[in-house]
C-alpha cells in the first residue's frame, strides 16, 4: 500500500460522570461502535484516505481517552483530502446525528439542495445539513447500524452522562451527545430498507471481461470476481472513470484491484440474503493481463 502523506491529530475522548472510571463492556463496545462510525464516514467521504485511531494513557478528570487520529493518504491512485479533513468529518457525524434527532426515524416532507447543504423540512420546521451528510443518512446501513449499536451501549450504562470529542490542540469541541441525545443515536431510518445488508472487500481483485470506454458517471463495467461473473458493476470511483474517459485503456482479461461494496438482499423463501449488486466505490491498482495468477481476492496478490 502506497502511502503518500500522513498528519496526527490529537484528540480527547470524553466519557461525562460522577465516576473516574468506566465499566469495561461500555468501554470496548462503545468505542468498536463509534471507530466503525467514524471510518465508514472516512470512507464514503474520501475512500482514498484511510483513518488510524490510536489511544493513549487516561488522564485524571473525568474518564477520558486520549486518542491519535492519523490521516493516511493511501492507495487511491486520483484524489486526496483537504488540510481539514478531520473536523469536516465530525462536522459531517454531527449534522448526521441532528437529522436523526429531528426526523425521529420519518422522512422528510421536503428537502431543498445548494451548493453548500441541505435544507430537510419536516412537520413546519425545518434543518440545514452539510450535503454529505443526508446523502449518507439515506444510504448507508453500516452507519446506521453503527449508531444504533453505539447508541444501544451507552444508554445500557447509567453512569454515562455523556460523551464529548475534543481537539486537543486547539481545545475545539468536534462533537458532544448529552445522555438526553442518546436515544436519537438508536432512531430507525426510514429511508433505508431493513432487509438490506452491505458488505465491503477492502482489496477485490476484479478481472475486466467488458469495460465502459467512454464513461457516464456511475459506469456499469463487467467483471469475473471470485471465479464468477458479475455483470452491471457500478463505478463511484469519477477520478478513476475521468482517466478513463481521457484515454486509459483496458483489455479483456486486465484487472482492477478495488474497495468493493457488496449489497445483499434477503430472500424470504430461502431465508438467506442474496447478492443484489457491486459497486466499485475506489480503484486502488491496475493489473495488466499476464500479471494475473487467480480469479478472486488480492489479499495475497497486493
């Protein structure tokens, strides 16, 4: 994996109580919930970014966590993040978590788009959002789960009064959920269909069998993965598709090595869930026909 720049930000972990310390189920699920919040943001956000949370030594105070935020530039082959990336992806999480408070589980009866957020109009009021934000509250699964479970945790602990991020560096506030807001975390999501399920392959080696040379946005591709044919492939990845467009060029048996997101759906007479459709959310490397040794994961090839 290529890395082509990294920054530390470091940051406060806060657990608000009477106590100076924390039961340790709390501790551990509540923080594998909110990392897998924070890094599927990271991801929908800017996929070719990847965010190491480490944590340091407690503090006296309050239970705190002194965690590390890395922001890694990593194997995306096109784009890379602003100097602000950290705070935009909290400012995101908040706006996330105010249209869950506000829409309390319904749709909106109206939204309204500009360049700069998003307007949600629900029973005679009304928020604005950072665009990122609604997208990801309509569309993402994982992160809903992530809220829920997150929310599910804290609420189960009676000594949390609540949880706060700060910067420790510029002692900026990046989010704060009162005890009161925890319930809003676990709120159901009208928009997002309950017999769905998202899966991600963090490295699917995809052999071309019939590409898109003259890319739309969300180009449909064809490719053999895991020694069988997926048809209609979805490609989110517009950098990738505008290298294309601009004279990258394939052949059949050429492969892509990819981050790539597996929707399933389930089927009630089976009672399974069914791969529904891929989508190809970044493309990390290119292999050329020749260097290929399998059909199926990279895991081993990368």
């Amino acid at each position: 994996m290529e890395v082509q720049g990294q920054r530390t930000v470091p940051m406060n972990f806060v657990y608000h109580g009477d106590s100076h310390s924390i039961d340790v189920n709390t501790l551990i699920s509540s923080q594998m919930h909110f990392v897998k919040l924070i890094n599927e943001v990271s991801r929908l956000t800017n996929s070719s970014v990847e965010l190491k949370i480490k944590i340091e030594a407690t503090r006296p105070g309050s239970f705190e966590l002194s965690q590390l935020f890395e922001v890694v530039m990593v194997s995306g082959l096109f784009a890379a993040p602003h100097t602000d990336y950290i705070a935009n992806i909290f400012s995101i999480i908040s706006d996330y978590l105010s249209i869950k408070q506000f829409l309390q589980g319904s749709r909106a009866d109206s939204v309204e788009e500009n360049n700069k957020h998003i307007t949600i109009n629900f029973n005679g009021d009304n928020i604005q959002v950072h665009p990122k934000a609604f997208e990801i509250y309509m569309n993402s699964y994982a992160i809903q789960e992530s809220a829920v479970n997150l929310g599910k945790t804290l609420l189960g602990d009676q000594e949390v009064d609540g949880i706060e991020l700060i910067n420790d560096s510029t002692n900026s506030q990046y989010l704060n959920i009162p005890r009161e807001r925890f319930l809003d975390l676990g709120e159901s999501n009208a928009y997002l269909e309950q017999d769905i399920r998202e899966e991600i392959d963090q490295k699917a080696l995809l052999v071309i069998t019939k590409p898109e040379l003259n890319p739309k946005k969300s180009s449909s591709w064809n490719f053999i993965y895991k020694g069988r044919p997926i048809k209609r492939v979805i490609i989110r990845d517009n950098e990738f598709l505008k290298s294309v467009a601009a004279g990258l060029r394939f052949g059949n048996g050429d492969a892509l090595i990819v981050e790539l997101k597996i929707v399933l759906k389930y089927d009630p007479v089976y009672d399974v869930f069914v791969e529904s459709r891929f989508e190809v959310l970044l493309v990390k490397d290119i292999r050329y026909r020749g260097q290929q040794t399998d059909f199926g994961s990279a895991e081993e090839q990368v």
